[in-house]
C-alpha cells in the first residue's frame, strides 16, 4: 500500500524500517478504504514517522508506551512549528492537528484505545464515583444521548472543582455546589441551566447512596424556574426559507445533499435525528411514501413524499452517495465515510441561514421544525393535525410551536396597526 503513494524505494524502506512501521502501513491502508485524499497520507506519514522516532528515544517502544506519550508529543510538535505570531487558539489546532492521525492508528492497533479525540469525553469522577455512568444506562434505563448530557454537565462541575482546588468529592460543600451555579448560569441558556441543575441532583444523590459523601447535598441546587410557553417560536418566513434554499451551492457534493437534508427538515417539520436515523428502507419509491420510524415519542410517521424532495433526494443518490454497503441514506462528504450525525445536520442548517443573511436566535435544524409548524398554523391546520404531522404524543406539545399568529403580529409590525 505504501508503493501506492509514495515513488522513492528509500521513502518506503525508511518507514518500514521504524518499529511502528507495520502499523502505519495498516493505518494507510485503512486510510485508503475510508477514501481519504493522498494529501493526508503524504502529511500524516511522516509525522507518525516522527513520533515512533520521539517514542524510541523515551525508552524501549511499544504500541502501550506510545499511547502514554501522545500529549508529550504533541506538545513537542507545537513548539517545533509553532510561529510566534500564534495565539492560544492556533496552538491548539496545531496539537490537535498532530494528536489526531496518532490516535487514529492507535485505535486501529490497540482494543478498548480511545484517545483523546475530539468527539471522545473521558468519565468525570471516574476514580471516586465509578460506578456512576453504570447506573444512568442499567438502573435508570438512559439511552446513550441522555447519558453524553450528563457526561457535558459533570465534566463542567469538574472543571470548575479544579479551578477552585478542590481534590475530591468529600471537600464539597453547599457554598461550593451555589458559586458553581452562579459561576455557569451566565454562559448558558435557560433551559440548559435547568438540565445542569438536573444532572447535579441526580449526581449528588447517587454519592449519598454510594456513601461517597457524608451528606445529601441535591436539595442545595435549586432548579432555574422556568414557564411554559415563555419562549417565543425560532420560525422564519416562506420567503426567508426560498432564500435559504437559494443560498445552496448545488454543484458541489455537499451542496446537492444539503439540499435534499434541507427540503426533508422544512417539508416535514423533522428533527435533526430523525433525517440523520433515515435508510434506504424508509423510502418507498413504488407508492411515493416517506416513512419516519425513529420518532421521538418512540412511535413512527409516513408521509407522502412530495415531488420536489423526492427529485432532491435522488440527485443526491445518483451523483453523491458513496457505494457502501451501509442502508443509511444520508453521509458525510469528506472522509471518514460514515453516516451523518444530527449534530452536522443542525450545524449545516446555521450554516446556510447565515449564509442567506438570515438573523434568528439559535439557529438551527428545530428553525425549520418551528417554521414548517408555523406555515401549518397560518394555514389554519387543526392543532390535532398538525401534532399528528410533525409527531407529537399530545396536543398540549404542539402549544409549544403555535402560541402565536407569527404572520399577523409581522403585519401589525410593518403596516397600519389601526387599520388591522
């Protein structure tokens, strides 16, 4: 596989020669089924090259003393090429850029590796609470989503213990649990600091039950209050959406399958999940259906699959959808080749209502959720109709979405209020 990429004998023979050399030539390989671009190769190998070189000099090197020494090395590598004009942000995609393609390989050669990717979250108070993301996923029955909230909320809490000297569990104390709340309740939303406070009660009660402390300290935390229907709908106009629409570079890859991911979120009011969980299966081309099985209230939707997402969708299947064995309908572009996450899929969705010129407050997949409900309720859709549409359990849920006239308020706004 080396031979592939590179021409020079001795280029090959150089990184045979080092005692990491097998795995590299495995992790090329692996590089080249994922459909990586030769730039990667030709900019990963040798850095790995350097690295077996770094271990080496450490002492007798090993795949287990490699993974020890991944930080050290990137540390080493940031003040080998790091310019002085850099700031703390570059330096870090500068590690970053090295720690990545090591952790990559290491993964590949060593079971259970993880690393320290930039998706991968150590447990947080692993050492004195082990037991405790055990009990989220087998006593309380929390799927993995649920349980990476809860990894979020304890790794800030952590952080924050550190920052303020404190070593363990034991050294907690109500006027630390009040500065925390404080200390984080500016940065985050409303309903986030809600979730926070929720997690630290859960948290805090399964130490007293644990006996990790002395004391159960969950009812110190106090829940933000929050009412229901306080917010206001994140929905944009019709004309807001054909803007958006507009802005998609459709000759590009990535271009002709947002589109697609586009159409399907605003049609059909879906969540960002439901279009990353869609296969091949969930389309039916014979009866121009669309079915949605993984919905939120655990119960599944079909559609009629309209004309202009159906035409979207297969221009994604001719021209973009890699060949893959896997039913998922929706992929990354860039390698790694795997299905997309609903994460990416919000992402791109702020990402092209910026791009339109779009201003709405938390920009995201649920926009085009609370947009396509919107249209539905200007259209004077039943409330019933419109929660059975957009997969609702009960109605009181759709209330969320329709509490106000979003088109008519926007008329008094710009026109005569008298005439009105």
């Amino acid at each position: 596989m080396l031979e592939h990429y590179f021409v020079k004998h001795q280029t090959v023979d150089r990184v045979r020669g080092c005692w990491l050399g097998d795995a590299i030539e495995r992790y090329v390989a692996w590089l080249d089924s994922e459909g990586y671009a030769k730039r990667n190769v030709y900019r990963r190998v040798p850095l790995l090259c350097r690295f077996a070189t770094f271990v080496e000099a450490e002492g007798t090197p090993s795949l287990e003393r490699a993974a020890a020494l991944v930080e050290d090395f990137a540390e080493h590598w940031v003040r080998d090429h790091a310019r002085e004009d850099m700031d703390a942000a570059a330096k870090n995609k500068l590690a970053e850029e090295a720690r990545n393609p090591i952790n990559q390989l290491l993964r590949l050669e060593l079971p259970g590796y993880v690393g320290g990717g930039r998706h991968a979250r150590a447990d947080p108070f692993r050492d004195e609470a082990t037991g405790f993301f055990t009990y989220l996923r087998e006593e309380r029955g929390l799927k993995p989503a649920s349980i990476a909230h809860y990894r979020i909320d304890l790794n800030r809490f952590a952080r924050f213990l550190a920052r303020q000297g404190i070593g363990s569990l034991r050294e907690v104390s109500v006027a630390t649990l009040a500065a925390f709340v404080v200390d984080s309740a500016p940065a985050l939303a409303r309903n986030t600091r809600r979730s926070l406070c929720a997690s630290l009660q859960v948290f805090l009660r399964y130490c007293y039950r644990e006996h990790i402390l002395a004391a159960d300290l969950s009812a110190a935390v106090e829940m933000p209050q929050t009412y229901r229907l306080a917010e206001l709908p994140r929905s944009i106009s019709w004309d807001d959406v054909r803007r958006m629409l507009a802005a998609v570079d459709r000759r590009s890859a990535r271009g002709i399958r947002d589109y697609a991911i586009l159409l399907l979120l605003v049609t059909y009011g879906l969540r960002a999940h439901e279009v990353a969980e869609l296969t091949l299966d969930d389309i039916d081309w014979a009866r121009e259906r669309l079915c949605v099985p993984e919905r939120k209230a655990g119960h599944s939707s079909v559609y009629p699959l309209a004309a202009v997402v159906g035409e979207a969708i297969v221009a994604y299947l001719q021209e973009v959808r890699p060949k893959t064995s896997d039913r998922h309908v929706f992929f990354r572009v860039l390698a790694p080749v795997h299905p997309l996450r609903s994460s990416a899929i919000s992402q791109s969705v702020g990402h092209y209502l910026r791009l339109a010129g779009i201003e709405v407050r938390r920009a995201g997949s649920h926009t085009l959720r609370h947009t396509c409900v919107q249209h539905l309720v200007d259209a004077d859709v039943s409330i019933k109709v419109i929660g059975d549409y957009v997969g609702h359990r009960s109605a009181s849920a759709t209330g969320v979405y329709t509490k106000i006239a979003t088109e008519a308020l926007r008329e008094v706004a710009m026109g005569d209020g008298e005439a009105l």
